[in-house]
C-alpha cells in the first residue's frame, strides 16, 4: 500500500505508520483530512505546497511542524487537537490562519508571526493555554491582522525583535489599527501613531495596563469602543481636533486618566470615560 495518495497533485490521504514524515516534494496542497488521526509525530512540509486543507492533522500526536516557504494558507481546524505540538515553524509566506486552526494546541509555548500573514480566523488559538510568546518582526502588518477573536484566557506576550514590546512606533503606511491589535500586552509603555491612520479599531490597545505616553495624529477620526478601556497609567490624552467620534467605554476604567483636551465639534460617548472619577476635560 502507498504511503501516500495523491491525486493532480493534491495528498488526499496518509496511509503511513506515523512517526517523522515529510511530505513529497512536488505536492502543491495537503487535501482536508489527509493525516487526520494517523500516528504522525513529526512533519516536513515542503516548499511546493501552497495549502494546507481543514481538519488536515487534526487530533495528530504531532510534536513538531515545520512548514517551509510557499504555503500561503493553513485551513480551518488544520491543526487542532494536537495536543503535543510543541515546535511550529510557518513561513513569512503565510497570509491565512484559518478558524481554530491550532485550537487546544496546549503544549504550544510561542508562535513567530509570519510577515505576510493577513488573516487570522475566530478561534485559532483557543485553549492554547501554554502560549506565552507571541514575537512579531513586521508591525506595520501586525497592525493590520484583525486579532478580534483569535484568543481565550489570557493573551501571550509581545515581542518584537526578540525584546518585550515595550514602544510601539507604528511605521507610516498604516491607515487603521485592526481589533485587539495590543489589547492585554502589559509591558507597553509608549505608542506613536503616525499621521495617516484614521480609525483605531475596538480594543486595540484594551487593558494596557502600563501604556503611559500616547500621541495620536491629526489624520485620526474614529477611536472606537473600547480602544484604551482599562489602561489604569495612562494620565493624559490630547484627541485632535479632527476625530468625529469617540466610542462607548474608549477610556473606560482608566483610573489614571486626569486630562483629557477634546474638539467641541467631536462626538464622545456619554460612557467613553466612564470609570475615569479623577478627570478634568479641557
């Protein structure tokens, strides 16, 4: 019996002992359910293929991934259950994490953000609850992934460039700060916002809990629900003029917050400083 099926190029199915395997050279996707329930412990995934399908080593004894360049999509629940994964390695070619692709991965400790990747599904690391390090090399694109979702329980850490992210000075090019982009990452200190980003997504900075200096650009209009809810150091905020809108709890429970200067023209929540009993608005 073939250890592999493949059809047009496609693995549809292993049909292996398990152990360490690497997939043949040439694949150009992993099919969905292809190693599902087999004996593999360890994989190579070679740069020919471009797609891992759904549920493709999902409840594996997998301990180790190593994904080389060229895959672009791992599909939903690719990698959930497998509850031994201790090692993963994803390319920068990688653009889609699909929903609860690594849920219940609890062994797994730390995941390199893949400079390319766009999308993040709900879920995908759910009950992950050994993952403490999340290390990122590109922030203009962290910036843009939507995180809303991607996590239960507590979020790991932030790293970039191999040190805890303690300044974040968003590069120009970026327009909009996406959904839980830093909520929770509790060594940040300091964030620059360039001139050129517009709206700051809900939660992206919520519970921050030793961000103290922020400056927001003169291109900002939307500060969205929960943005810095729960920052408890932040004492001052200057909102420019030209921001329309300030959402429901954006400053809840800063308990810091002192002054606040606001335009007259802009639209604040009747609770977006809700919690914030020493402020004085100017």
């Amino acid at each position: 019996m073939a250890e592999f099926i493949i059809e047009n190029g496609v693995l549809t199915r292993y049909e292996g002992v398990g152990g360490e395997v690497t997939v043949p050279d040439g694949v150009t996707a992993i099919g969905d359910w292809a190693f599902q329930g087999s004996s593999v412990t360890a994989v190579i995934v070679p740069d020919s293929v471009r797609e891992i399908g759904e549920c493709a080593f999902q409840c594996c004894p997998l301990e180790r991934a190593v994904i080389l360049e060229g895959v672009e999509k791992i599909g939903a629940y690719a990698f959930e259950g497998c509850g031994s994964l201790s090692e993963l390695v994803l390319p920068d070619s990688v653009s889609c994490i699909g929903t609860g692709a690594f849920e219940k991965c609890v062994s797994l400790t730390r995941l390199d953000i893949p400079a390319g990747l766009k999308t993040v599904g709900a879920c995908a690391f759910f009950g992950c609850q050994s993952l403490s390090e999340l290390h990122i090399r590109d922030l203009a694109g962290w910036c843009r992934i939507n995180w809303e979702r991607a996590f239960d329980g507590p979020r790991p850490a932030l790293f970039l460039k191999g040190e805890p992210l303690m300044e974040a000075v968003i590069p120009e090019g970026v327009d909009e700060i996406w959904f839980d982009a830093f909520a929770y990452c509790t060594t940040l200190k300091k964030v620059v916002i360039p001139e050129g980003v517009t709206v700051l997504n809900a939660d992206a900075f919520r519970g921050c809990s030793s961000l103290v200096s922020v400056s927001l650009p003169e291109s900002l209009r939307y500060i969205w629900p929960n943005v810095f809810r729960d920052c408890v150091s932040l004492s001052k905020i200057d909102i420019p003029k030209g921001v329309v809108s300030v959402g429901r709890l954006a400053f809840g429970g800063c308990v810091s917050l002192e002054k606040v200067t606001v335009g007259k023209e802009t639209n604040v929540n009747r609770e977006a400083f809700k919690g914030c009993d020493r402020l004085i608005i100017g």
